[in-house]
C-alpha cells in the first residue's frame, strides 16, 4: 500500500518530467505503450525494482523487461549477435523484446533479471513511452501494469482499477493500439520465440530468413513465469465455442450475436486491441462462464489464442 495519493499525469512537457523525477527518485510509474500500460520502475534501483513485484504480487522468479530510448543504449547492457542486430533495426522502436545475454559490467538491479545472465530489452514505439524514456535518460524496467496473473492494461482506467492504491503516478496516454504485448525472442544460438506478441512471429521469421524454435509444449514455461493460467479473468473461460450455453456469456469473433465482440468484421488487429479491454469488460459485468468464439490461429490470432489458452487453463 503507498500512503500517498495516486498522481495522475497529463503526457505534456509538465507531466513527463513530473514522471521521470518520481522514477528517478526510486518511485514506480505507470505509462502507456504501443502494446499494453507498463508498470515503470528505475532499473538500477533495486528497491524501485522489488517495489515493482510488491505491487502486482507478482512471484519473485518472473523476470522483468528493460525499457530503453534506443538501441545504443540497449547495447550498453546487452551483447547483440547478428540476429539481434537484424531485428532491432527491423523492428525497433516497437512491439518486439530481445532477450540476450547481459553484458559483464551492466548496471542492473539482480531482481530484474531474477537472477539470469540474460535480459530482456525493448525500445517501445509509443509518443508518450519514448518522451518519457528519453527525460528519465536510463532503464526502466516495467512488466505489465496489472496484478500479477491478471488481464493486461490497455487503459490508465484499467490501471486505476488494479493497482491504483500501490503505485505512485500514471501517464495517461489513451488507449494502447496494440493491445496485446510485445512478442519475446531470444536470440542465442538459434532465435527462439519465448513469447506471441504483437509483431506476428511469421514477420520476424521473415526477416531471419529463418524459422524460431518454438516450445514443444505451450503449457510449459520457456519464459520463466508463463504460467499456463496467466492473464484469467474471474470467470471460467471455455473457448472455440460457435454459441454460448444458458449460463455463459459470449465474447464473440465475426458475425455472431454476442455479450461482447472483439471483432464483428473478423479483424484479427481490431481482435488485439480490443482483447484485455473485453476481458476487464468480462470482470466488470461479473461473468461467471464465458464462452469464446473460435479465432483463426495464423497472425495475431496466434497470440490471442495462446492469451486466452491461458486464461482457460485451470486455476492453480
Ligand atoms: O509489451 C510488453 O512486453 C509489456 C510492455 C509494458 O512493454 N511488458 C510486459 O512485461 O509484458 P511482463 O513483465 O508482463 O512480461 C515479461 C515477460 C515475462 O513472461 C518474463 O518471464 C519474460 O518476459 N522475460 C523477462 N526477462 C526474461 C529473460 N531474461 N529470459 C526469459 N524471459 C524473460
Ligand atoms: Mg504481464
């Protein structure tokens, strides 16, 4: 709980450097995005760093993803192979993180690596994230900006909503138009996909004019802390369901009749963006059952799917 009350910042001038005074003074910051509201912390400092997991009470082996201005000062932290130089300049700024072996003498908290020699970097390409990221001149690390286990933020509402009472400050930037979060490659000896996201993995195969490895199992955890249960709604959740039984509600995909759509037209992007809000939607009217309709499994629809596997795995 953090006794003082929760600031609200405007993404002007004023509020950025309102925002990057709290992160440099140890405080924790949530800012918008292209892909979902992160939760901003000084990732030098180790106590902003363990601030961060008290927050969401998220479990201490999860590690975090390092924001940064740009690839120059990624590289200060990081060893960049070929690969990783090929997708940073195809991709950043945007919705992919790198995760790579951390450099020797890199100046970052043991907590947000939770203990690994990797890390994962990221250059977002948001308005408000970059301004932001350029004042504070350093490291943030910042996870999603909801409880742990809970349904991604696409909104400072949504942030409000979560951890409102054990944060200090929000930039309220709108909405995130991605919606979904950043896809995770792992660039070692040969580039693995840790994570679906929203740069389509077909896109950064074809830019390594090579396939990723992928995980054998999605139920086991190549990311640390994927946990097969993560982003649940309260409500149970059946999916590939072409119509909703008497008790459920139907969160709907193309032309059905339903509680919910996250795409009338079939629009696997608008399905993306729309996805978290649905699900905070699904909380919000008190869903006990929800029903999903089925959604194409190529593009995005690959990452929609793994999110909502997750969130009708069973509940540890
Ligand atoms: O779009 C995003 O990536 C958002 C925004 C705020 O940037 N952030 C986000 O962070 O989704 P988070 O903490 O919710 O998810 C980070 C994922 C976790 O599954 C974590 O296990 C994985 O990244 N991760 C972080 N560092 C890693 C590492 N060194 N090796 C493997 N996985 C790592
Ligand atoms: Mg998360």
């Amino acid at each position: 709980m953090n006794p003082e009350p929760l600031r609200i910042l405007a993404p002007d001038a004023a509020g950025l450097s309102d925002a990057s005074a709290i992160l440099q003074a140890g405080g924790l910051v949530s800012f918008p995005t292209e892909t979902v509201y992160g939760l901003g912390a000084d990732a030098r400092n180790d106590t902003a760093v363990a601030g961060i997991y008290a927050a969401k009470g998220r479990p201490s082996f999860n590690p975090l993803i390092v924001h940064l201005p740009d690839q120059q000062m990624a590289e200060r932290y990081c060893v960049f192979n070929d690969d990783a130089r090929r997708l940073a300049g195809a991709f950043w700024p945007g919705a992919l993180t790198l995760v790579l072996p951390l450099k020797a003498d890199a100046v970052v908290s043991r907590l947000v690596t939770a203990g690994l020699d990797t890390l994962a970097v990221r250059v977002p390409d948001h308005k408000v994230a970059r301004a932001l990221l350029e004042a504070f001149n350093g490291p943030v690390a910042a996870p999603s900006a909801n409880p742990s286990g809970r349904v991604s933020p696409t909104k400072a509402a949504h942030v409000v909503a979560g951890l409102g009472d054990a944060i200090d400050a929000i930039v309220d930037g709108g909405d995130c138009p991605v919606g979904l979060e950043s896809t995770i490659v792992a660039c070692g000896d040969a580039p693995r996909l840790l994570r679906a996201g929203g740069i389509p993995a077909e896109a950064i195969e074809a830019c390594l004019g090579a396939p990723l490895v992928r995980s054998a199992d999605p139920a086991l955890p190549v990311a640390p802390g994927q946990l097969a249960s993560h982003y649940a709604p309260q409500g149970k959740v059946r999916l590939n369901a072409p119509y909703a039984k008497e008790d459920e509600v139907l969160l709907g995909f193309g032309p059905v009749d339903a509680a919910l759509n996250l795409s009338p037209s079939g629009d696997l992007v608008e399905a993306a963006a729309r996805l978290f809000a649905c699900l905070h939607e699904l909380d919000r009217m008190g869903a006990k059952s929800i029903a999903v309709s089925p959604i194409p499994d190529h593009g995005l629809g690959a990452a929609i799917n793994d999110r909502l596997r997750r969130a009708a795995a069973p509940r540890p």
